[in-house]
C-alpha cells in the first residue's frame, strides 16, 4: 500500500512546474523547425491589433494599465503577461504623436513598465521619442490606484484601455472611464472577483486562461507558443492523474 503522505502538496506542484519547463522546452526546440500551429480566434486579440493601428492613424493613446499584483507571489503571472502585450504594442505604435501609456498600482510593475516601453522604443530605433512617465505608478492601495489612473484616461486621449493583472472590484472605476471617453476596454484579471466585473463591463473580456494565452497570439516569441502546447499537454497529465488516483483509491491501494 502506498503511504498517503509519501507526496506531499509543495513536492507536487514543484514536480508539475519542473515537468511543465521540461516539455516546454521540448516543444520550443522542435517549434524552430516547424510553423507555428493555427490558434483559435480570440475576437478580443483580433480587435487589439485593429485598435493599435487606429491609435496610429487617428493620433490617439492606448493605455494599458497592469494592476497591483506582487511580483514575488502568484500574482505575479498576469501582471508580467500585461507586460508582454505593452511591449507588443509599443513596438508598434511608438511611431505615434502619442506612443503608448502604462499604470500601475504596484512600484516594481510601475519599474518594469518603464524599463519595457524604453527597450521597445529602442528596438524600433524611436529611443529618442522615449519618456519615462509614459509608465507610472497611479496609487499603492486599491482604490487609490484606481483613482490615479482616472485622469490617464480621461485627459490623455485614449481610444483603447487594455487591462491585464491583479485587480479587485476598484476594476469597475477604470472601466466605466474607459467607457465614458468612448474608449475601447480589452482585459482579462486572474482574481475571480475582478473577472466578474469584466465579464459584465469590458467590450471584449478575456475569460480565465485566454489571458495568458496573450504571448503566443501577438506573435511574442517561440515560447509563448510552446506555452501553449505544454498547457495542453499537462491538462491530460492532470486528468490521468485524477482518473489514476481515483481508481487506485476505489481499489484502495491508495
């Protein structure tokens, strides 16, 4: 009989994580040689890239604001995902009279929001055009962080707010603005509560996992893509490991 607590919780996830990076890697190895698999269409990421190449035409500001999530903990994942969509679009749109702009609620995300638009502007050859308060830190409390974001939409032509981080039912103030100035809202949360408010109030929210699917549909690189693929292959690891488990449970073994 195997002993219950032969594998406790902590060596399970360190297991899942490793295993995670090993086929990771298998798949970014492989992907070089072959082209990338077609994606779902996500309406969400189709209308990103139409709003980036409106702001550009019209003169307008997309405004991507990355929540207040802490880097060192699990929060963490969507706030860095909000920073991979930041230095997308910023590649693209910082030719515009008015490049890019980012919020934050959180002071190391407000650093590396900084550090993200000055590399993008650089890697386009628009170093000269870089500003560091283009990313700012809006407020460090939840609703303060709303408050401070306010005035970037609504004094800072926006046409396009993208949200994509930790937040909380203070969510709600950033998107009415968004819609109030007429602005398109894109956002995806990883806090169940933040989701419900977006699921009612974005024009075009991304539902639990499509968030972090972000990488790979705007094209971020080869391990966005093997991502992806990884994530499908441990969803079937996960259920086999259910259905075993409750077999050897059923058998007692277990």
């Amino acid at each position: 009989m195997i002993p219950p607590n032969l594998f406790g919780i902590g060596q399970m996830g360190l297991l899942f994580v490793i295993l995670f990076f090993i086929i990771l890697v298998i798949f970014a190895f492989f992907g070089r040689r072959r082209p990338p698999a077609a994606l779902r269409e996500i309406p969400a990421f189709q209308k990103l890239w139409r709003a980036v190449g409106l702001a550009v035409e019209a003169g307008t500001r997309l405004h991507l604001t990355l929540g207040r999530g802490n880097l060192s903990g699990l929060q963490s994942g969507s706030a860095l995902i909000g920073l991979s969509i930041l230095d997308r679009i910023a590649r693209t749109a910082s030719i515009s009279d008015r490049p890019p702009i980012a919020t934050s609620g959180e002071g190391t995300l407000g650093i590396l929001s900084q550090d993200t638009l000055y590399n993008s502007f650089r890697a386009v050859g628009q170093g000269g055009q870089y500003d560091a308060s283009l990313g700012r830190i809006s407020g460090l409390t939840p609703f303060a962080y709303a408050a401070g974001t306010l005035p970037a939409i609504y004094d800072e032509h926006v046409s396009t707010t993208i949200l994509s981080g930790h937040f909380g039912s203070e969510v709600a103030l950033i998107t009415d603005a968004s819609e109030r100035v007429g602005a398109t809202t894109l956002a995806g949360s990883d806090e169940v509560s933040a989701q419900a408010v977006l699921y009612a109030a974005a024009q075009e929210p991304l539902i639990g996992e499509e968030l972090y699917a972000a990488g790979a549909y705007l094209k971020a690189g080869l391990f966005h893509n093997a991502s992806l693929r990884a994530q499908d292959v441990l969803r079937w690891v996960l259920i086999l490991a259910i259905l075993l488990g409750a077999i050897l449970k059923f058998l007692q073994i277990l």
